[in-house]
C-alpha cells in the first residue's frame, strides 16, 4: 500500500549573517557527530522546534565554510501544513528566536519542488580587503598590510573569468570535474577596501579565497599572473597544494546574492 505523501508548506527565506562564530552553513562530515557546533541552519532548525513548529526540511543556496559571511543566502524551508504559519508570521517567529548574528530579510511561499541550490541561475560573492586597520572591521575583511599594486591584482582576478578547469584552486572531491563557468570577475574600490566580485553558475570550496589568495600573491609580486593563467590550463597537485596554502583568510567573504531564472541580471556593483 502506497504512503501518503506528508502535506507540506513551503517558504524561501533570503537570510544574512555573521559567520564569525559559525561553522559553517551546515554540519558535514565528522562534525556531525560533534556536540556543540555551531551552524546557521542549525540555529534555523533550533528556533524553529523552539516555537513548535514542524520541521520537514532545510535546504540553502550555498555551502559558505566556517567563517564566511552571507549578505543574502536563500534557503527553502518545509513544515507540515497542519499549523503552519503565514509568512509574516513566520518571520516574527523567526526574528524573535534568532541569535543576533543571523537575520532574516524576506519569508514568502514558494512550491513545494523550488530548491534553493539546484534552481539557482547563479551566485555572487563579495570579498573585501582593507588597505588600513579598522577599529571595526576585523571580522569581515582581510588587512593586507603591505602595498598591493591593483593593476597587477586586477590583471590577476580577471584571468579567472570564462569557463575554466578549477581543480589548482577549489577543495574537490574524488568524483568532482573542476570546470566551472565564471560569469564576471570585477575588482573595485571603497574607500579603504578593495571589493572583489565574482560571479559565476557555481562555486567549490574554498575556491573564492584561493583565488583571491593567489590575485593578493601577484598583486604584492609573490606571483606572476602568468602562473595562475598556466594553473587554469593545466591544473597538477602541485599547483592545488601551492595555492591551498596562500588562501585568503574566511573572514573577508561573503555570499552577496543568489539569482534565479527570472530574476533581473545584476546592475554595476556599487563602490
């Protein structure tokens, strides 16, 4: 006898948080098994029971790492119906329940088959470097401290658009292909900060803070771009190994947008 399917309902959250004191989006691996890790969608799924409510599922946008920020992670979230709340309501519920460092910017109804990772078009993260030391900003910038020559970082951070094989810059698994298609890569100025974007379908891990961490190396004359332009070509564990060790720090980076098939390309990043 075929099992009734369970009544859903269906919500797509866009979040931000602080990923200072988090480890990670989700719980993955052996950290699982630990007692007192601490994740964004586990402090979701606490708040959640905390009210009572049903949890059915959790899923998000992107796997952001321990540390990492987001300014607008999309998750999809499933109760059971039965005692749902409105989406108002359920965002009420959520920003009382909610530690302060994670907070929630839209709640609406979705269908049940939207998922927030394999329907997105695209994503976007943001990485800030400050060229000074705040007071303030420790937590979500990386201080270089020595001068960076930004046509160099520029000339760097471009070399990764288009479609590229990424396997010299990402964390892959076994059965991971490393190619992935890179939509922008743009690098401005604020101030102090330099603001690296980039924008591609997807991302692997810790892929965003190798390159920048490699677009840093040539930009303080560590590196030549034209090395990273032969690691793109011909990627080898050497070259993995290399650029694994001259990562970006976390706490610079943010997942800044998730864009979905009919949502509006975005305009020139704002300084």
């Amino acid at each position: 006898m075929a099992v009734k399917a369970q009544p859903i309902a269906a919500f797509r959250l866009l979040l931000e948080y602080d990923g200072s004191r988090f480890q990670g989006w989700q719980r993955q691996g052996a950290k699982q098994s630990r007692e007192g890790v601490r994740t964004v969608a586990g402090s979701l799924e606490h708040a959640l029971h905390e009210a009572g409510l049903r949890l059915v599922y959790l899923g998000g946008a992107g796997r952001t790492d321990a540390g990492v920020h987001a300014l607008g992670q999309v998750a999809h979230l499933h109760l059971e119906a039965k005692g749902a709340p409105r989406p108002g309501e359920l965002r009420r519920i959520l920003d009382a329940a909610l530690p302060q460092d994670i907070a929630v910017r839209d709640v609406r109804t979705c269908p049940p088959r939207f998922h927030a990772r394999h329907d997105a078009a695209d994503r976007t993260y943001l990485y800030q470097i400050s060229r000074r030391r705040s007071a303030f900003g420790k937590p979500w910038i990386w201080w270089v401290k020595r001068n960076l020559d930004l046509d160099r970082l520029a000339r760097t951070w471009s070399a990764f658009e288009g479609d590229q094989d990424l396997s010299a810059f990402a964390d892959l698994d076994a059965e991971e292909d490393g190619r992935s298609r890179l939509l922008r890569c743009e690098v401005t100025e604020a101030g102090a900060l330099i603001l690296l974007r980039v924008r591609a379908t997807h991302f692997f891990r810790r892929q965003v803070r190798r390159m920048v961490g490699a677009s840093v190396a040539c930009a303080l004359g560590e590196e030549e771009p034209r090395r990273v332009l032969e690691d793109l070509r011909t990627p080898t564990e050497a070259a993995n190994l290399y650029w694994g060790a001259k990562a970006a720090p976390a706490s610079g980076l943010f997942l800044e947008a998730v864009r979905y098939s009919g949502d509006p390309e975005p305009g020139p990043p704002k300084s």
